[in-house]
C-alpha cells in the first residue's frame, strides 16, 4: 500500500502543475504590445536627446525641429496602435485541465500495470534472506530429487569390457562389505560410467569403513556424486556432507565450490559470491571448479547487486617445472625439495582424478607416488588404473611399466 501512495503522489505532483499552467489567464497579443511600448519609450529618449543636443549647439534650430517632428509622428502613430488594440484574457476550461491531470495519472497507473509488477510484495533484506532459508529448509530430499531430475552424463561413455568389470567388482563386494579399497575402486568407476546413485553408495560404504579416519576428500567426493546424480542440485544430505568436508578442511575447493552452489540455488547469491571469489582468486588453472565459476560469477554478482569485474583466466600449462624452478629446488633443502615435488604429484593426481589424461601420466603418477613412500595410494590408483585402461593393452602395459617400476607388480 505504501508503494501504491508515493506513487499516485508522484503523479499527482507531475500532473498540478499542468493543470495550472493550462488554467492560468493568456493575454492575447501581449508580446505585441509590450514590443510597441518598448518602441514608444525609445522615440520618447529620442526627444530628449534631439534637445540635449540643440541645447550644446550639435544640432541648429531647423534641423532639431525637423528631428522631433519625425520622431513625434512615429511616437503618434505607435501610441494610436497600442490605444486601438483590444485585450482579451483567455484560459483553459476546466474540465480541460482535469482531463489532462486524469490522462497523466491514469496513463501511469495503466503503464505500470502493464510493464511493472503490481502484485509483488516489498522484500527488503530480512524478508529476502528469511525467504531464502525457508528454500533452503523446504528443499526435496536426495530421493524425492533424483525421481524429479535425470542425473549428469557419465565422465566418458563406458565400454562392454569396463561395465563387465565393475559389475564382476560390485558382485565381488557384496561377499566383502568390509573391503576398503574395493569400495573406494567401485565408487570412482560407478561415477566414471555414470552410475552416480551406485557410486554415492559405494561411498557411503568408505565412510562407513574409515569411521573417524574418514577425510574431508571423502565427505567432498561423496557430496560430488550425491550432485551428480541429481543432475546438479545439492540435496540436504549433500549439504550434510559439504559441511563435514569443511569442518575437516575449510579450505577443501569441492566443498566450497557447491557450498556456492547450494546458496544460489536457494536465493543467496551473496553468499554464493562470498565463497567463489576468494576460491577463485586461489585457483590454479587445472582446478576442476575454476570453469563453472568463471561461467556463472558474473551472473551472481549482478544477482547480489555487486559491482564485479571477471578477471582474465589463469594460464592452462600442464607443462613440467621451468628452468628457474629448476634453479631454485637446487639450493633448497632436502625437506623443502622434497615438499616441492610432492605438491606438482598432488596437482597431477588432481588433473588426472577429474580431467583423465594419458597412460604415460597414469604411469609417472605411480611410480612418483611410490618414491614419496605413499605405496598405498600408488596400489589404489594401480588398480582404478587397470580398470579405466582395461580395453586398451597397449595403454595398459604403459601403466603397468610404472606399477612394476613402484614395486606393485612383478
């Protein structure tokens, strides 16, 4: 209602001075007359200068006659003009200018009743944000979300030899509910083929298994396939997982990036801006959430009312170390060398986990995570590696030259 007020008042305040204007009295040839008494008042100076000047001896007697009898005679003929010319005041009636009021306060109302949006309630910042919440509480569940929404596309388009062997793992697993690191192999490749509920479950099952052990990769891969399989929206349990991803790590890219996702989708884009802009601005090219933030910040920001500007996109080089970081690992110490090659590892391992990448990648991926003494996780990626390459031998015995190299295999 309040809306309604200050806008009638508007038009009422644009519409009374028009009216007025119409209404006021119009003298008809006033513009003339006022050009002929401004004419009188010039011959009138005239006469006074014709006798200023005969008196200081400019002019002679005959010519200052003669000047003030032309000058009398236009001062004569301009003053009949003006006595001769009848005024007359006229205005607008009435009904003229309540017409023109009515036209400019109607012609609004019916402009924004046809452009605008009459119905829409005020939302200032509390109701808005009360409005989000009550999204976000009233959200479907995984279940109910994954019957209304397909899931995502699979990773790549799975082969009969790679669905004959997760089906043999899956069938294997149900005779061993307890088998860490076939459920971990099950819930990379169910995702890989695009069985996202089956791998979320084989999730489920890691969780199960690690108990307190479990790390916030665990909690943010198992959010990852809880999305997936319902086509992109974060369900409440999805959430529940984010959220134990980042109590474990705050800093955890997945969890924050469809911790972003989540708000956007029920009506908080500055929050959802909050969270991507710094994990942007600390993001590396081969991070897997760089390109859908980059796609939607923007948007976001508009939607949060912030002024943003999109910076340019990080340098995409998949490239070895360059020759000054060459340099500098020589003088750096047994330790720190040592931490430096473990961080260009993790960033292959992260490529290759949700970008793929050839067998040789595959390969050194192993064997360098054997050198850093982390065998075990050099045995998992071995064995998501046998099932990924399995119809390829060629790719295969590649893999498996680095597996022999870590000591996996004989």
């Amino acid at each position: 209602m309040t809306f309604w007020i200050i806008a009638i008042s508007i038009a009422v305040l644009c519409a009374v001075p028009l009216a007025l204007a119409m209404r006021k009295p119009r003298v008809a040839g006033q513009q003339a007359d006022d050009t002929r008494e401004i004419e009188m008042k010039v011959y009138r100076d005239q006469l006074k200068e014709v006798d200023r000047d005969e008196a200081r001896g400019v002019l002679s007697a005959e010519d200052a006659n003669r000047a003030r009898t032309e000058v009398s005679r236009r001062l004569l003929e301009a003053d009949k003009a003006q006595t001769g010319k009848t005024s007359s005041n006229s205005k607008a009636p009435i009904w003229g200018a309540a017409g023109l009021g009515i036209a400019v306060i109607g012609g609004a109302l019916w402009l924004y009743n046809d452009l605008g949006a009459p119905a829409y309630e005020d939302l200032p910042l509390s109701r808005r944000i009360a409005l989000a919440d009550e999204s976000r509480a009233s959200r479907p569940s995984q279940a109910e979300i994954e019957t209304q929404r397909p899931s995502s596309p699979p990773i790549q388009e799975p082969d009969e030899r790679l669905l004959s062997l997760v089906a043999q793992l899956r069938e294997a697993l149900e005779n061993r509910p307890d088998d860490l690191q076939g459920h971990i192999l099950l819930a990379r490749n169910e995702a890989v083929i695009g069985n996202y509920k089956r791998a979320y479950e084989a999730q489920q099952n890691v969780l199960r298994i690690k108990g307190p052990a479990a790390t916030a990769d665990d909690y943010a891969d198992l959010a990852d396939m809880m999305i997936l399989a319902a086509g992109g929206f974060v369900s409440p349990e999805a959430e529940d997982a984010l959220t134990k991803a980042l109590q474990r790590d705050p800093q955890n890219g997945t969890a924050i990036y469809y911790s972003g996702l989540m708000f956007a989708q029920t009506g908080r884009p500055d929050m959802t801006f909050k969270l991507w802009q710094p994990l942007l601005s600390s993001s590396t090219a081969q991070d897997p959430w760089v390109r859908p933030i980059r796609a939607q910040i923007e948007a976001v920001a508009q939607a949060a009312g912030i002024r943003y500007t999109l910076p340019p996109a990080p340098t995409n080089s998949l490239s070895g170390p360059s020759e000054e970081d060459i340099a500098a690992a020589a003088d750096m110490s047994p330790e720190d060398r040592q931490e430096m090659i473990r961080g260009m590892v993790e960033g292959l391992s992260a490529r290759l986990a949700n970008n793929g990448g050839t067998a040789e990648e595959w390969s050194r991926l192993i064997s360098s995570l054997a050198m850093l003494g982390d065998t075990d996780r050099a045995r998992d990626i071995w064995n998501e590696a046998q099932v990924i390459f399995s119809a390829n031998p060629e790719d295969l015995a590649v893999v498996r030259a680095g597996a022999a190299q870590a000591g996996l295999v004989e």
